[in-house]
C-alpha cells in the first residue's frame, strides 16, 4: 500500500504533495528572485551569499522568514535585486557595478572560485535549476558556479539568462486546500467559476551563468534595471570577465519567459526525478534474501528444536522430568542464571529507552515523508519533522527504560527518576557535544552552517522545558505499569560459565554484517543526498528498508541470542543488544570509505572533521536503535522459551 502511494504518478518520480499555495501573477506582475546561502561539496560549510562582492538590493538586505529546519540546515535565504516582469521578456539589464576589488575581496573570490562554491537562487520557492550536457547527456545542477579558473587565471559569471517557465492559471478545487507555504494567497474566482483575469503560475526557474567582459566606464551613469548601453550575448560555452584585484565588476542579466504544459502541482518533478530505480529494487531484493535466510533460520529454531525439546519434556511424567532435569545439557542448563541481572543495568535500560525514542521518530518521520506530507518546497520540513517527533516519543523512552528497570529490579521502583532523568539527557547530552564541537568550528570559519547562539537557546528549552518532561511522564506511567515477571527463578549462585572456543564478542561483532547488508546499498543514496547536494525523495524505498532493517537486526539478535544458551553462556542482555547494534561499527567504516574515495575533493581539516563529526552522530543514533530493536527481541524470545517449561 505504501509503495502504491509512493510512487502513482510515474515510477520514476518521487511523490509527494506539493506544499504552497499557487501564486497566480498577472501579466506585468512583479516577480523577485531570492538568494540562499553559496553551497560546495569540497568544503561542506555553506556561507551568506553577501560574504561575495555581489549586487545588493535598493532597499537593503532582508531575511526571509525561516524555520528551525532550515536554520539548523545552514539555509539563509535574503532578497536579492533580481527583478522579473511576468510574461515580460527583457535583455542587457544593468544591475550594478562593483567598484574595485579590495584585496581581501579578491581573495575571497578566488578561494570560492577554486573550492566550487555554488550561487543557489530561489524564484517563488523553486530553486534555480541548471542543465548542462555532457556526452551526449543531460545533467541537472540545482544553481550556478560563482566562476571558473582556467590555466591561472580566475573569471567570474556576472551575466545570467534566466529562463521562466509558466503555466496559465485553471480554476479548480484542489488548488484551493493544498498545503501552507510561502507567498501564499487566495485566488479570487468570478461568477462564472473563472479568473476574473487570466493569470499565470512558475512552475519552472532555469538559469544559464554566463561570463561577459564589460565596459566598466560605459555603466558609470547607469541606474539599477536600466539597459546596458552594448548588446549582450551570453554563451556559456567561452569566459571573458577575468577578475583582478583593483578592477571594478559589473553585472548584468536577462529573462525569458516561456508557457509550459507543466502543470503546478508536477512542477518539482525536475528536481525530483529518482536516478536508478532499478538499484533500488536490488537493494530491497537483496534485504529480502537476507531476511528469509534468517526467517529461515528462526524458524528452524522454534519448529524442530525448542518445539521438539518442550513437546518431549512436558510428555515425561513427574519423576521422569527430575530425572532429565539432572542429565540437562544446553540452553535448560542456565535456567537458574538466565534472568540474571546484566552488569550496568542502569545504562542499559537508558540506551534501550533513547533506541525506542530514536527508532520510533526514524519511522514515523519517514512514514510521513514516504506518503508525501513533507514537501521538499518546504524547507526544513524534515529536520523539523523529525525534531517535533523526537520529543513527542520522549514518553515512550521514559516508559521503556523505567518499565525495563523495574523488571530487571524484580518490581522494585526506587532509583526509577534517576533513569527517567538518564534517558532524557543521555543521547541528547551526547549530541550537544558532538554538535557544539563542530558549531565552534563553524563559527570560526564564518559560515553560515553555524546554529546562531538564540538557536542554541531555542533547542536547550526545547529539550528541558518539553522532551525531559515528556520523558519524566513515560517514566511515570512505566513505574505505575505492572513489571515483567520472569517466568524461572534466579539462583543465589551464579553459574559458571564453560570456556568458549572462540570469543562470543567476536560473534557479536561479526553479526553487524548482515543488517549491514541490507541498506549499505541505501546508504549511498542517503550520503550522497547528505553531502554531495543531490536531493533525495524516494522515502517509499527508505520506509521499506527500514522495515527489512528492524526484522534483520531481531533476527540476527535472536539467533545469537539461542546460540549463547546452548553453550550455557547466559550472559546474553549486552550481547543481544551488541549483535544487531554492532551494524553502527561498518556504517562508520562505510563512512570513512565514502570520505576516501567519493569525497576527495573535500579540502581541509575542518571539513573532515565536520563530516566525521556528523558521521559518529549518526552512527550512535543507528547503534541506539538497531541495539534495541535486537535487546527487546531477545527478551521476548528468552521470556517465551522459559515460560513455556516449568524447571525447578
């Protein structure tokens, strides 16, 4: 159902609901591109588009309006002095001219220029697409280069051709209830069911950069939106604007608008056209093989063993169960030790809480965005979505961890506001760290990826005044909640534990291969959309890979889990978790090896810390969530294997 209603309109399309208003302009209606902030993937650390001796707007520099998610992503989106006319095609408009390049202006082109910073221009919420072609291909590239450095000399694109896409205007209902969004209004409808005046909606925003040598003494006298005194011609194939220091920079740009058939609602479908479906498929084809291989396996276990064992014994009469109670071998023998309370107890009830806070934002928040309610033409919607998410689901971590540490306590509810307290600050203190860490890094180079200090502020209430209290809640009602009683007693004394031929923790750790196995394919994908700035919306095939994940890792943590008992190893609570949590160990080596070999370019030590620094907060996220997807299946699985044989 699910992937039905991800992918209905085309296979080749991701869906999803488009997430404004359409903003109907009349003929001569003014249009102003807005400018978001310059982008690289050599660096990672995006920047004000105003840090670049760019045209600034008459009226001065103003911020959009942002949300949490756009400013936790970096995004700075200001006005700019591009302005359109709808349906009004115009050519060689002056905008402005820079006077001389100071030297620190210069410098800072030219390292723009050689670290591939992109310009990113947003014209009625769709960013500015480019398209080039390359062997007999076409690519799209969300904006434009600042310039381009030929042998040693650097230019600049200070011409732009702008090309608008619009589709006119057609009454209907749906347009009417769509979404929320920016530049949002009512469409006014005459008596009869029509425009009063025909109108005309973006649905498309193409730009061409091109690099013009200007006369820079012919637009001395020239106002911002007059004509350029010389024709223009922009081909984008030649350079001829080489930037030094000490010489003025003058800039210009042109537009064009075209009627398109694309309709308003289909008009991300360029942005959002999923590259490799096929790859997709394999991914979950591979998951699927994995998964019935240890279904398989499970299934072995419960049918013909465990099932084979208990029909066997509970055939035997009284005195011939105390006889076969004294020849017991396997995982009957450590049934006075197997409910043994693990050491550190306290954390692991923490981590298991914070992995089911984690784990049900992951699906909820993917849900979500697989049946389209996070719109990409609403910026920040995701991380938003997530963070919203994630303090809601601060009661079930509460519950979770309270509930599991009155069990392994027999019932006992002292010390039960100490670990509701834990799991509030645990995985959230961690990522502060990691997060603060990278953020004086940022601030430091200035750019615009730095959370503000008022953001700061905005998350550190967010986290005590709403998440911790959520969390204190679920402990609340994990304390009022009946504990799980273990169906065997536990022994004063306990057991020990035969010597293994090999260390169980290196099955542990060797386990993680094969959760592993099913999303490393999925998490090119996911790395790619994160740092090398392609748009990723196939959640459809997200949603169904973590589906895959969550039945490998308790699989895998199962089998494991049977395994420890038959050779009597009944310290099995940290080794359940480990087995399916161990997965976050090759996603960090996967990580390396993506920075190694598809992040050359990344430059300097800054950005490779900022990557390894995001890269272990997402793995300790992965490790949380996978670990407690494979605790809470051994659990249940050790609980229904005991109780269903009474041993004394």
């Amino acid at each position: 159902m699910i992937l039905c209603l991800t992918f209905q309109i085309q296979p080749n399309y991701g869906f999803y609901l488009p997430g404004s208003y359409p903003h109907k302009y009349g003929v001569t209606d003014e249009l102003w591109v807005k400018v978001n902030s310059i982008t690289s993937i050599d660096t990672e650390m995006p920047f004000s588009y105003y840090s670049l001796p760019f045209c600034k707007p008459e009226g001065g520099i103003k911020d959009s309006a942002e949300n949490l998610g756009e400013l936790l992503m970096g995004d700075r989106i200001e006005n700019s002095p591009y302005r359109f006319k709808m349906l009004t095609n115009e050519s060689e408009i002056y905008l402005c001219r820079v006077e001389a390049l100071s030297g620190d202006q210069f410098k800072i082109l030219k390292e723009r220029i050689d670290e591939m910073y992109q310009v990113n221009l947003i014209l009625d919420n769709l960013p500015a697409i480019r398209f080039t072609q390359k062997e007999g291909y076409f690519m799209r590239w969300t904006g434009y280069p600042v310039g381009v450095k030929i042998e040693d000399a650097y230019y600049v694109f200070n011409h732009l051709k702008f090309n608008v896409l619009v589709h006119k205007y057609e009454e209907t209902n749906v347009a009417r209830v769509m979404g929320t969004g920016e530049g949002a209004e009512m469409i006014p409808v005459g008596k009869e069911g029509t425009s009063e005046k025909p109108g005309y909606m973006v649905v498309g925003f193409e730009v061409i950069p091109c690099s013009i040598m200007h006369n820079a003494d012919s637009a001395k006298n020239l106002k911002m939106y007059d004509k350029y005194t010389s024709s223009i011609r922009c081909d984008p194939a030649t350079v001829a604007m080489p930037i030094k220091e000490g010489q003025p920079l003058t800039f210009t740009y042109e537009v064009t608008f075209e009627e398109s058939d694309i309709k308003w609602p289909s008009r991300w479908d360029a942005y959002l056209k999923m590259e490799g479906a096929k790859v997709h498929w394999f991914s979950i084809l591979n998951s699927l093989m994995v998964i019935t291989f240890l279904a398989g396996i499970v299934l072995v276990i419960f049918l013909r063993t465990v099932r084979r064992d208990l029909t066997r014994y509970e055939e035997l009469d009284k005195e011939a169960q105390a006889q076969m109670n004294e020849e017991l071998s396997g995982w009957k023998l450590v049934v006075g030790d197997v409910f043994r309370a693990p050491s550190n107890p306290a954390l692991l009830c923490v981590m298991v809480g914070d992995g089911v806070q984690i784990l049900g934002m992951s699906i909820v928040t993917i849900l979500f965005a697989a049946l389209g309610f996070m719109s990409p033409a609403s910026r920040g919607a995701l991380i938003t979505g997530m963070l919203f998410f994630y303090m809601i689901l601060g009661i079930a971590a509460g519950y979770v961890s309270v509930r599991m540490w009155r069990t392994i306590g027999f019932g006992d509810q002292k010390g039960w506001v100490s670990i509701a307290w834990k799991a509030a600050c645990f995985f959230p203190g961690i990522s502060f760290l990691i997060l603060t860490t990278l953020n004086f890094l940022l601030w430091g180079s200035q750019s615009t990826g730095a959370i503000p200090f008022s953001l700061f502020v905005i998350l550190i209430l967010l986290w005590f005044c709403i998440s911790v209290p959520l969390t204190l809640v679920g402990g609340y009602f994990g304390v009022k909640a009946p504990h799980i009683e273990y169906p065997v007693r536990t022994n004063q004394i306990p057991r020990e534990i035969p010597q293994q031929k090999y260390p169980s923790w290196l099955l542990v750790l060797g386990a993680g291969t094969l959760p592993f196995g099913t999303l490393f394919i999925e998490l090119f994908f996911i790395m790619s959309s994160i740092w090398m700035g392609r748009v990723y919306y196939v959640f459809g095939f997200l949603l169904v890979v973590l589906i895959l994940l969550v039945l490998v890792c308790a699989e895998v943590s199962l089998v494991l889990t049977y395994m420890h008992l038959c050779v009597e190893d009944w310290q099995w609570w940290w080794k359940s978790f480990f087995a399916s949590g161990s997965v976050a160990i090759y996603i960090f080596l996967y990580s390396i090896n993506y920075l190694v070999f598809d992040l050359k370019s990344l430059s300097g030590p800054v950005s490779a810390t900022l990557y390894l620094g995001y890269s272990l907060f997402m793995v300790l996220a992965i490790m949380l969530s996978t670990g407690t997807i494979g605790f809470l299946s051994s659990f249940w699985f050790v609980h229904y294997l005991f109780s269903s044989v009474k041993l004394d």
